[in-house]
C-alpha cells in the first residue's frame, strides 16, 4: 500500500494575485485538519516594503522582489522537522513586521505568487497546484477583495493591475507549466458574469500524479457537463481533463464526493465540509465545483504523506 509514512508533506499553492489560493488554501486545511495544517504565504518573503517597491518601479511579482533562497530555506527546515522565523509581510499597510517562531506539522502549505521559480524549490513540494481561473473573473476578485480587506479603492486596484501587466506572463504564468494539476475556475456560458457559487472548474490533471479513478462516477450516467478526457496541454503533453460544472446538482456532487473518500479508507476521519467561500458582499457561500477541487487535493496530500506517490 505504500511506504513509510512521510513526518511533513508539503503542498504548494502557486498562482497570480487574487486567484483564490488563499479560499482553497482554507478548505483543504479543513479537510486535513487545522490542528494538523502548518499553512505560510509566499507573499511573506517580500524584499521590500510597498514604499520601497514603489520607489524601486519593482512590483511584488518580480522574483528580484523576493527573498527566494530563504523561502527554500524555509521549505527544506520545515521538511525536516525544524522551526523557522517567517517573516511577515503586512497587506493591510504593505510593511514588513516583526517575524514569527513556526513549527513544522504534519501538512505544510506554501502558497502565494513564487512558489514554483526554481528547480530546487518545485522539488521540495510533494504536491504542486498552479491556480488559473479566467482573467476576467481574476479581476473581479481582485477588486472586491482589495476594496473590502485592503482598504484601497477600486481606481487604486485598476491601477496596479496596469502596472502589473507585463509582470504576470513574465513572472507567473510560466510556473504553471511545472504543477501537477492547474485549477481553472471560469463562468458558464449562460452567465458571463457568475463569480461565486456557480462557476465551472477545470482541472488540468498531468501525469505527474497518481490521480483517482473517477470512471464510475463519469461511467454511471450521472453526467449533466460532468466529464473527463484525455487532451493535448499547450504543452502538446497528454494530460487528463476534469471539468465539473457549476450546476451540478446536490446529489451529483455528493456522488463523486463519495467516490472521492472511498478511495480515501486511511482517511475518513478527515471527512469535512468544504467549499466556503466569501463572495463580494462578505457573505459565507457554498460552492459545490470549490468543495470538490479542495477534496481532490486533500486527496493527494493524504497519499502523498501515506507513500501511495512514491509506488
């Protein structure tokens, strides 16, 4: 069934800004249990302070921006089982505070905008998630998270996404490349500007990973735009593509969560609801295409940790 049971399995979470790791972040610690869950942002590697950046012309998204050997400082001494000072970066005031003491648990999640630059760091990560949801809905939530819980306006935000413009294909996109699976939330065609509870995913499921075996579920009829197919990447590489779609009905969301844990028998004491999100009214919301994308990689973090990964 696999070999010995890992100390630290060590997800990371990479996409652009406002893309929703820090939602999915959330639920899949959840799942593994929060007391279980060490969970540090990438973001809190920040060279410089907001003041500086602005004074510099650099925008966090550049690697230059970043003390990127000290993340994967801080991945290798988690990995081991040592404690580290993570530094801390403030986006309320965009300063950097005082450090904090953190110790190792049994899953530890790293997710934020750099994860994946250098080979040494992917190479840390048992398991590697790249977040991509369509640009238009990205701006969306990027606006009304920076409006609702970092106090700027939505002029101020528009602003810094035009700045930003070149920095993203040049510095974030290309990552995407190395995950084991890419997550695309986007709206469906009868509703262009669905942003929450309602949205298809995609998920972009490479070789790379063992991944479960959904044919039962896609096999028993109970279908209405569920699917999975083998398709070229843009790489040109095979890859398995999940789309599970933003209507999908109580029953047959339940069907494929149950499918889900059956192949989880080390883990259903795990068993959790997920799929809670904040929509752009600070209200709690469900989502059915969320709980079930947080579930699938709890998944894989439970089998990388138990050594079903390294067969």
């Amino acid at each position: 069934m696999g070999g010995k049971r890992k100390p630290h399995t060590i997800l990371g979470m990479v996409g652009d800004s406002a893309t929703g790791k820090t939602t999915m972040t959330a639920g899949i610690a959840n799942i593994l249990g929060p007391d279980r869950v060490t969970v540090i942002c990438t973001d809190d590697y920040h060279r410089y302070d907001r003041k500086e950046r602005s004074e510099n012309g650099l925008s966090a998204l550049d690697p230059r921006c970043n003390y990127i050997d000290i993340l994967e400082q801080h991945i290798r001494l988690l990995s081991q089982g040592q404690p580290i000072l993570q530094p801390i970066y403030n986006h309320d005031h965009g300063t950097l505070d005082r450090p904090i003491y953190v110790e190792p648990k049994e899953f530890i999640v790293f997710e934020g905008l750099l994860g994946f630059t250098t080979r040494s760091l992917r190479d840390l990560y048992d398991v590697k998630i790249y977040v991509e949801p369509d640009e238009d809905l990205r701006v969306r939530w990027k606006i009304a998270r920076d409006t609702a819980k970092r106090h700027y306006t939505k002029e101020e935000v528009l602003k810094s996404l035009k700045k930003r413009e070149k920095d993203s294909p040049a510095f974030i996109w290309p990552q995407r490349t190395f995950a084991d699976i890419v997550v695309s939330f986007y709206p469906p065609e009868s509703n262009s500007k669905e942003s929450g509870a309602h949205l298809n995913v995609r998920h972009t499921l490479r070789p790379t990973l063992p991944h479960p075996d959904l044919s039962p579920i896609l096999d028993s009829g109970i279908k209405k735009g569920l699917h999975l197919e083998l398709v070229r990447d843009r790489d040109g590489k095979p890859v398995d593509v999940l789309e599970i779609p933003g209507n999908i009905g109580d029953d047959e969301a339940k069907k494929l969560e149950e499918l889900i844990w059956s192949h989880l028998p080390e883990a259903q004491h795990l068993r959790a609801n997920v799929g809670s999100y904040t929509d752009e009214k600070q209200t709690q919301k469900i989502s059915h295409p969320l709980a079930l994308t947080q579930l699938l990689i709890a998944y894989h973090m439970v089998k990388a940790q138990v050594g079903v990964h390294a067969i």
